[in-house]
C-alpha cells in the first residue's frame, strides 16, 4: 500500500471560490438577481459499460470477475443553469458507489474541457444508483479494493482513468447541449414496491420519520419511505402544464435497486437501469409526437430524453422481490417507471423557466470531529461492525456461517457498542491506517425551484435521511414557505452506511456498516443543516471549498483489460433454443471476435443490433409498451444490446481469436417481429470492421429444441457470418 496527497492537478477545477446568491454581500445581491436569466438545461448519456474482467462491486467478498453485460452501464448528465456562469451538474450513474477519488478526476476533466472555473467540484453532483453489477476498482481506499471488496480486489488506475475520461466528456457535453427550458416538480407516493429489511432497528427509532405529503394510505409497509419526487425537464420555455418535449427526468426513490444476486457475472444496471429505460422509451414517444425526433435525437444512444434515476434514503430498504432474477429486475424497474410516468405526466402543475438553481458544497475531515454540542464526537477511526459481515437481510454474505456464533455488540463498551468484524483481524484485511477508509467526504445541498437535495456521500437509513430532510425544513420553511427536502444518496464520494444512533446501538447489519460511530446520524444532520443556513447567511467560511486530502490505494492490479492486438478473420455458430422448458424462447448466438480489451463496447450505437436482411434494423415494439401509449413502437429504438433483451459474455479463448455469445431473450410482441428473416449484426466486430450472420428463420415457439441444464452448446447449429466493411 502506499500513501498519496491529492494531486494540485485534480484541484484544478475544484478549487476554492465564492459562490454567488443570498449569502453575498447585501450590494451585491441586486446584482447577481438581476443577472439571472431563464432556464438553460443540456444532457448527455454516457456510457460507462466496461469491457469484461473487471469485478462487480457491492456484495463484499461474494463479487465476483464479470464475464460480460446484460444492460448497459449509463450515467446521465444534466446541467441545469440559472445564473450566468453558475451552472451545476447533476449526475446519476449506473454505478454501485462514487469513490472521493473518481468525483475529484471527473472535476479536472471538466475542468480541462470547459475551464476549471466553470463546473468546479463543488457544483458537480456525482451520484450511483447503487447497482452491484457495477464495476469496482477505483476507489481510494484499501478497505473498498482490498480482500473484502470483491472475489479479484485490487486499484486499477485504468478503471478510475476510464470512467472519469468519459464522464467528464460527458459533462463538458451536456454543458455545451444547454438550450432554453422550463421545468416542473412532481412529487408522488409509491408504498407497495418496497420493505423495511431492518424492522427491529427502525422501530426503536423514538419517533416516527417525516412523510412530507405521503398518507399512510398509500399502501407504504412501516419503515420505508413512499416519496417519489420527479423533476421534470421541457425542452423551450413554457408555462404549460402538459409534457410535450421532455429533454429528461430526474427521479428520486428510497429502495436498494439490487434484485439481481451475488452470484451475478454480468455488468448491468439492474432495476434502477430497467426503469431508466422503460422511461425513456415513453419519453421518446412524447418527444416524437411534439414533433422532436426529426433530427435523430429520439436513438437510444443520443444525448435526450433522459431519465436518471438518483436513490435517497435508501439503506435500510429493499425492494419486495422473491427469486431476484433478470425477468424480476425487469417487473420492479416497470412498476417503478410505470408510478413515475402516471404521476408524472398527470399533473396539472405547470412549467416555469424561473425555478431557482443554487447549491452549497462543503467538506469535513470525519475522523474525531465534534458535534456542535462539543461533547459529542466521530469515532477516531472507521471500522465495520462484527454485523456487517452478515450482509443485509435480502443479500446475505459468506462471511455471515463464518462469523455467525461471535458477539455483534460490545457491552463492556459505553460509548461504541460496535464488536468488529474479524475482531483482531480487521486491520489486517482491510488496513491499519487511519486511511483504509474515507476519511474527508463532501457534503452538499442543492434547491432546485422550491426542493432542496442533499447529496450525501452515504446510504442513509430512512429515519437517518428523515432527520436530515427535517433539519433543512426547519431552516428554509420561513425563506421558502412550501418547501420539500430530499435525500439524493450514494453522493460525490462513499462511507457505506449512516444510522441513528438507536439503529446503531441495536448493531444489525445498517449499524455495523456505520462507520463512524454512533453520532454519525447527528452529525450529518448538522452539515446539512449549516449548508441550510449558508443560503440566507452572509459570512460562509469554507462552503464551496475543495481541498487536498490524503488517502491509500489497495494494492494496484491490472483488472481492466488491456489490448492484446488479437485480430480475427470471422465468425461463425449460431442456434436458436428455449433455455429452459418453462422459459421464453431465447435465440443463441456464438462468434469468433478479438480479445476483450480489443473490442471496444461504448458509444452512442450498438454493438448487437438486429437487422433484416436488407440491412435496415428490426425496430424495437415492445419495450415501453403498456407505460403509457399502448404498443406503439419506440421511435428510433431497434432491437439491440443498449436495452434489456440480451446477455452477453465472453467464453474462452480460441488461438488468436475469443469466442463470444449473447442470448437474445425476445418478448412476445418482438418475436413476432422475428418472423422477416432478420440477421445478427456485430457493428464493433474484429478490428474496426463489423460482422453479421446469415438471414435466419424463426420457428414456432414449440418447435424449438430445448437445452438442458441451462446450457446453450448443445443447441448450436452451423452459421456463416459475412464480414462487413469498416463504415458498417
């Protein structure tokens, strides 16, 4: 391990500055309100899907190397800009968590494209869905790359290099994208999605958490917060209460997206990623209708519309799932995307181009901070709990027979009940230093018109992220009198867990992984609540600030792959079969291509597509269908691997050449699309040039031989593959 200072390079572009707004001098205020303009909003998608051999990240030492992807992995940017020259960025990512490291590398690579002045770390707000089929690797602390952090752990300056390399573009893009806008909020109630997998630790809590508009009537079980908040955002400057030509929604859910297990080998976004989609896809029928899609700008892979999903006080609940399989993430991420288009695009709230955007950024050194009662501290040091060994109630680990029989809760101890993982052996899996974990994190809190977020660089129970959300009310409700607070979770960098202090006392699994200690809760609450007070105080010592911290690296490892400048000559295999007896038809298809840090899987088209046999794709008729406006196709959607429908691995290799497979997984009302003798087509191929197989028919349903134990092999039959120029 080695010991680095963060390098005055990242701090190009996060460096320190005051921001303009209330907390100004009184004569300047006039100024900066009379400078304010109309909205301005831009967004990119960006896809950040590595190639396979990195590990997931999010289920500790059960993650495993991935062998290929299912969905994409997408962040999506939007800028949002009120005042000239104070533009923030907000951006969900199909991520498992932000590293501290990664939020620094994304500002100086904004800073290098756009001006380090003009997207400063302080108003860029990174944040992960939490998908723990996301990749690892880039975080700066021993702890989250060490031998607890994956099946293959290790730091890969390349995996950090290439996610800031394409996010930063991303962000310098949507920057540059910035049109007129209007946008709305539309705050809603979802209860019957999600549970509470913690109940005994929420309800030792001494009062019921804040529902901020949410009857009990909405079918919420106890312990889980039904707020579904949606920003939404109109291309044009409109006062209209209709959505019309949506450039993207931000939605804001409580509920761990993780229904795929740990056993998962394959990079996707998981539910959150299935509702992104399924949302996107109904927005672009809306933006094809209000007569926007002309200039292409309704392809899956262009910069709108967008829908970013961004978790809030999430830790302690988990969606209600019972097999926890792709067909399941699929169901939970429509019922999701289905709440959120019904609520979304019913209101009668009209859209404005004046809604307020500002932020306030801070960052605290963690170890042994004080509490503003002087009494009350951090723990010196991080450390996880014997019960964070045991995994959450939903996702158990294989630590959990190994540490079943020892104590969770130390009595001989007052102050920290926490017994420690590994007890003695802590230090040695996962470091000594007070290092091994984060130990500065940012702390920011954004109003959007009258809502104000608080990314947290935590997973906040729902009572913990309540008492955050209370706080902030209480400060902003005199200035903004129908104000709303939100939790945006999993923020700019990550400290796993945040409970209260009677969670923690009770030491189950949130407990355990609050590293800190018990006052964390408190002492969140505290930051938030003096990031509150900034917006209406004049003398701001430290907010907006970005400063050089130190902190470790695990053991460096080469996890992402490297080319090897295989190349190959063809392809060939392809065999259509039903996996399992009481499954859906899936089409199998095997090829021949070069070595996966050779081929490369990003960018705006697909990398398998389907296409008749006149080259023309077969278009995409039954995602989004049932969301809104029945069947109808999405426009400029074909049927290809930027949606859901295919699983994609690489298998072995084969001399100079790796053999690779994806299974396409068909619905109902695109198998009967198949019927016009479509053909696989690889854009990204050997080299830069593509490949596509022969034209084939498909079967009935029940003429399709059926693969035993779950194995495509034995279905195969022979197939050529035409090699197709590079243009193709």
């Amino acid at each position: 391990m080695r010991k680095v200072l963060a390098l005055t390079a990242v701090l190009m572009a996060s460096c320190s500055r005051r921001m303009p707004g209330a907390h100004l001098p009184a004569e300047r205020r006039a100024v900066v309100e009379a400078a304010r303009h109309k909205l301005q909003a831009g967004t990119a998608r960006i896809d950040v899907t590595p190639p396979p051999g990195p590990s997931t990240f999010g289920h500790g030492p059960d993650a495993h190397v991935a062998d290929g992807y299912w969905t994409r992995l997408y962040c999506r940017a939007f800028v949002l800009e009120r005042v000239p020259g104070e533009p923030l960025a907000i951006v969900p990512c199909d991520l498992a968590a932000i590293s501290g490291l990664l939020h620094r590398s994304v500002a100086e690579k904004v800073g290098l494209a756009l001006g380090k002045d003009v997207l400063p770390a302080s108003r860029i707000m990174l944040s992960a869905t939490h998908t723990h089929a996301g990749p690892a690797h880039y975080f700066e602390s021993p702890a989250y790359g060490g031998n607890l952090s994956t099946r293959a752990p290790g730091f890969d300056q390349k995996m950090l290099d290439f996610l800031a390399d394409r996010i930063g573009e991303g962000v310098a893009r949507a920057y540059r994208n910035r049109v007129e806008a209007s946008a709305r909020w539309v705050h809603g109630c979802l209860g019957h999605l999600t549970r509470n997998r913690s109940p005994i630790p929420f309800s030792s809590n001494e009062s019921p958490p804040l529902l901020q508009g949410c009857p009990a009537a909405t079918g919420a079980s106890e312990g889980t917060d039904p707020a579904l908040d949606v920003l939404e955002i109109e291309e044009g400057q409109t006062e209209a209460a209709r959505v019309s030509h949506p450039l993207g929604w931000l939605v804001f859910f409580a509920m761990h997206p993780t229904v795929l297990p740990s056993a998962n080998r394959l990079f996707g976004g998981d539910a959150f990623g299935c509702a992104s989609r399924w949302l996107e896809s109904e927005l672009r029928r809306i933006r094809a209708g209000g007569g926007r899609c002309a200039d292409g700008s309704c392809d899956p892979g262009s910069d709108s519309p967008l829908a970013g999903l961004i978790n809030t006080n999430e830790g302690d609940i988990s969606p209600i799932w019972s097999v926890g399989d792709r067909d399941e993430a699929i169901s939970i991420g429509w019922q999701l995307a289905k709440h959120a288009f019904d609520e979304g695009t019913s209101s009668s709230e009209a859209f404005s181009a004046e809604v307020a955007v500002d932020s306030r950024y801070v960052e605290r050194h963690l170890p042994g901070a004080e509490l503003e009662d002087h009494v009350r501290r951090l723990a010196a040091q991080a450390s996880l709990g014997a019960a964070s060994g045991h995994g959450g109630s939903d996702h158990p680990t294989s630590l959990d027979a190994l540490i079943s029989t020892g104590p969770e809760i130390d009595l001989a101890n007052r102050s920290d009940p926490k017994a420690p993982l590994l007890g003695s052996l802590q230090p040695i899996m996962l470091g000594k230093e007070p290092t091994s974990f984060p130990v500065q994190v940012p702390f920011a809190l954004a109003r959007l018109a009258e809502t104000f977020v608080s990314f947290a660089p935590a997973e906040m129970t729902y009572a913990a992220g309540a008492s955050v959300n209370a706080r902030i009310l209480q400060i902003v409700r005199p200035h903004v009198p129908k104000a709303r607070a939100i939790v945006g979770g999993l923020s700019n960098a990550y400290m796993q867990y945040v409970a209260t202090a009677r969670e923690y006392g009770m030491q189950h699994y949130e407990g355990g992984s609050t590293l800190y200690g018990p006052n964390s809760a408190d002492y969140f609450a505290e930051q938030f609540e003096a990031l509150a007070k900034s917006f209406y105080a004049q003398e701001t010592a430290g907010i907006d600030q970005a400063a050089a911290f130190d902190y470790q690296l695990a053991p460096e490892r080469k996890r992402f792959p490297r080319p090897r400048g295989s190349s190959v000559e063809h392809g060939h295999q392809i065999g259509l079969c039903r996996i399992r007896q009481d499954a859906p038809a899936a089409i199998c298809f095997w090829w021949l291509d070069a070595a996966p840090g050779d081929v490369p899987l990003t960018g705006p088209l697909p990398w398998i597509q389907l296409v008749r046999s006149d080259g023309s794709p077969v278009r995409s008729c039954g995602i989004g269908a049932g969301l809104g406006s029945g069947s109808s196709c999405d426009p400029g959607a074909s049927i290809d691997d930027r949606g859901m429908d295919f699983e994609t691995r690489i298998r072995h290799r084969n001399g100079e050449g790796w053999v690779w497979s994806t299974v396409f997984f068909p619905t109902q009302v695109e198998w009967s699309a198949l019927q016009s003798v479509p053909r696989l087509h690889l854009r990204a191929g050997t080299g830069a040039r593509g490949i596509s197989s022969d034209p084939f028919s498909v079967p009935r349903f029940e003429d399709l031989p059926v693969c035993p134990n779950d194995t495509v092999r034995a279905c195969l039959t022979g197939g050529e593959w035409e090699v197709l120029p590079a243009d193709r």
